[in-house]
C-alpha cells in the first residue's frame, strides 16, 4: 500500500496539529510556512490559550459549544500522547475560570450571567455557580476583599499555547515531517502546494495558512483578520489559580496565569486587519484592568506586548470544507485554541476516509 502524502500550508495551530495527527496515523506529510517555526506575530503563538466553552458562549453558538465540550475531553488525552513522544509536558490546567467584575460595573456581570444562563444547555447549567465575597476568597485567595462576589465556571481550561507549538515542533521533526520553513506558499490547488520558485506534487492539498488564505475564500462565505492584542508580565506578587475575566461595559478583559508567576492579559478585539505593533490605547486598557484586579500587578515586569489577526467568518464558526478538491480548515477565530482537537480530528479523519479517530 502506498502511503498518502499530504501537503498541508500554514504550520499555526490548525496546520501543525494537523500534521502530528496524519504522521502519526502513518501519512507522509508536507507542511509549508511563510514564517519560522517559533515566529511570534501569528495568532496561534499570540493566543491567550483559555479553554472557555461557557464563557465564550455568551460571544458565540451551540455550534463552538460543542466543539469546545468535544474538544476538552481530548485536549488532556493528546497532551498526553504527546508527551510520549518525549516531548516536555504541556502546561494545561482545568481548574475552572472566575468572572468578576468592580462594584459600578455589576450591570455587565449581570448580563453576562444571564445571557450565559439562556444560552447554555439545561445539563450544563450546574457548571455555573454564583459565588459570594467569602466563597470567591476560597476559591482564589489573592482576590480575597477585592469584589463582591462572582461567577465560577466550572471545567474550563487553559493552556501553554507557545509550549503546544514547540512540543508539536519536535515531535513531527521526530515523526518526519518534511518542513518548508520560511517557504510562502502562493496558491494550493489540487495536488499541488505552488510557491514563488517551485511547485510541490501532493495527494491531498490542505489550506491552513488562517487569514494567509483570505484571497482562496468566496466573496460569499468572506475571511477576515480580527484583530487582538495581549500584554505578558510577570509578577511574583500574585498567584492565581485559574484565568479571571473582568467584566467592564466598554472592554471585557480576562487575566490568565502562566507557570513561573507569568500572566497573559487580553485581548482587545478589533475589526481591523492592521497586524501593527500594538497602541498605546490598547496597551493602557489592557494594563488597568491588570491593576484593577489586583494593585500588586503594579510592580508587574512587562515581558511582551504583541497582536495578531483572528481569522473569521461571517458565522464566526470554525469551518472544515473541501472546495475545488483543497480542503480548507479556517476561521477558528477566537476560539481556535478551545476548538482545534475537535476541528483538526475531524478533517484527519476525513482526510483517512475513517470513522473518528477519536471517540468520547
Ligand atoms: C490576541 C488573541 C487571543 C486569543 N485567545 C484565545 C483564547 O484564549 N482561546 C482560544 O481558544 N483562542 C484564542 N485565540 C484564537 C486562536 O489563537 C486562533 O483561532 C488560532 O491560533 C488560529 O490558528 P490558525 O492555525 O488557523 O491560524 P494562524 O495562527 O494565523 O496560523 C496560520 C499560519 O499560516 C502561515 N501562513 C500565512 N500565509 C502563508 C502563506 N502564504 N504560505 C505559507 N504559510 C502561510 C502563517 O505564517 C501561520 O503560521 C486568540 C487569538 C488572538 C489573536
């Protein structure tokens, strides 16, 4: 039996995921990339990584629902096969996340409990739980004194996305991968990756080069880049044990721990395509609301402040579709990281003409 060989554009999330799941399936795999490796300007090395099926809720539908929920189930199942590889383990925690919010801002919580609460399955609905001054403290002490009360979310997740990538770096070096690193890639058509100097034979062609890939979709079903920017510190005073959203009626931040007293805060969203370094506007929103949850942030060391684009549909749901004989995995907008197991499992099993390769 010959053995399928896929060329797969774009190494991000999506693409890189991808190809660990057909190496290890036993395909030959062709990944192509404009960017190195560790280039820190994509979204997926941006991301803040939280793994929030409820929270997102209120900003999306039953559909990323799903796939969230889906996709929780096997995150810690393929962190884990990935670390047989001998890979170093990936940081994920699933601890839950707090959402809060200041005294003059409670109008906000109170939408977006009872948004979340109108929106979620009735079998879900225990997850969410209503926490007092004293009950919040227990829960995340460092807090403790500082909001009245708020939400807890139970079962959401986070994870180290830059630790993901490089993991998954190694390990589809080790599977063989063939990496074009640096390589932009112009067009994918049918069989074929065509870049500037040479054009690549495939069996299979898939495009997930994110918002790279704009140009390759219909005026119809449009891709667009959203814009978002994070700021990373690092702050020995403060441990927290879970991601915080704070809820505000202009900007809704969320505050989200990293091993080593590392913290990832985000992200605006804007509807703007400039991949630019981010402004100060963003970068004095994105730090008050760091210091507002908690004034020990004020000795905070800035580590990075960075932006990247979202890419997103229309329907702001992932998308996996085989249009012209390319298949296409896009529009994982703001819940690429919450959704990859899923969307990714899905084309791998299409892609092997199988059943799921994971069942759940
Ligand atoms: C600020 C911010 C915060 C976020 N927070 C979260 C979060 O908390 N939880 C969550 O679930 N999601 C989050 N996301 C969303 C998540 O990061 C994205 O949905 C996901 O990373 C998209 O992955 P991708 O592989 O589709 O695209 P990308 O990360 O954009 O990767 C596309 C790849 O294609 C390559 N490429 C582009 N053009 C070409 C070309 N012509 N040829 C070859 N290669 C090309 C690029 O170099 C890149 O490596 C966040 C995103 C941002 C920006």
């Amino acid at each position: 039996m010959t053995t399928l060989h896929i060329g797969i554009a774009g190494a991000g999330l999506a693409g890189r995921t991808l190809a660990w799941r057909l190496l290890r399936a036993g395909c030959r795999v062709s990944l192509f990339d404009s960017r190195q490796r560790d280039a820190l300007d994509t979204a997926s090395m941006t991301a803040a990584a939280m793994l929030s099926p409820l929270a997102e809720l209120a900003v999306s539908d039953d559909a990323v629902f799903a796939l969230g929920q889906r996709s929780m189930v096997l995150w810690p199942r393929w962190i884990a096969e990935l670390a047989e590889g001998g890979s170093e383990p990936v940081y994920f925690r699933q601890k839950g996340t707090l959402v809060v919010a200041h005294a003059p801002d409670q109008s906000s919580l109170e939408h977006f409990t009872r948004l979340l609460q109108h929106k979620l399955p009735e079998s879900c609905r225990t997850q969410v739980h209503t926490l007092d001054a004293a009950a919040l403290a227990a829960q995340e002490p460092a807090l403790a004194g500082r909001f009245g009360g708020g939400l807890f979310l139970d079962g959401e997740g986070q994870l180290a996305n830059d630790q993901w990538m490089a993991a998954l770096a190694l390990e589809i070096d080790r599977l063989g991968v063939q990496w074009h690193e640096g390589q932009a890639v112009e067009k994918v058509e049918e069989g074929r990756m065509v870049c500037a100097d040479a054009s690549y034979a495939v069996d299979v062609a898939v495009d997930a080069r994110g918002v790279g890939s704009k140009a390759q979709w219909p005026s119809a079903n449009p891709l667009r880049g959203v814009r978002g920017e994070v700021l990373r510190v690092e702050c020995p005073g403060v441990t927290l044990q879970r991601p915080v959203r704070l809820m505000h009626p202009r900007y809704a931040l969320y505050v989200a721990p990293r091993p080593d007293h590392q913290f990832v805060v985000g992200a605006t969203e804007l509807e703007s395509e400039d991949n630019g370094p981010v402004t100060l506007r963003s970068t004095l929103e994105l730090g008050s609301a760091l210091y507002s949850l908690h004034p020990a942030f004020g000795e905070a060391r800035v580590l990075r402040l960075s932006a990247a684009l979202r890419p997103a549909l229309d329907d702001h749901r992932p998308a996996v579709v085989l249009r012209g004989g390319v298949w296409h995995i896009n529009g994982l907008y703001r819940h690429g990281y919450l959704c990859a197991p899923a969307v990714v499992d899905e084309l791998a099993h299409k892609l092997l003409g199988t059943q799921s390769m994971e069942e759940t």
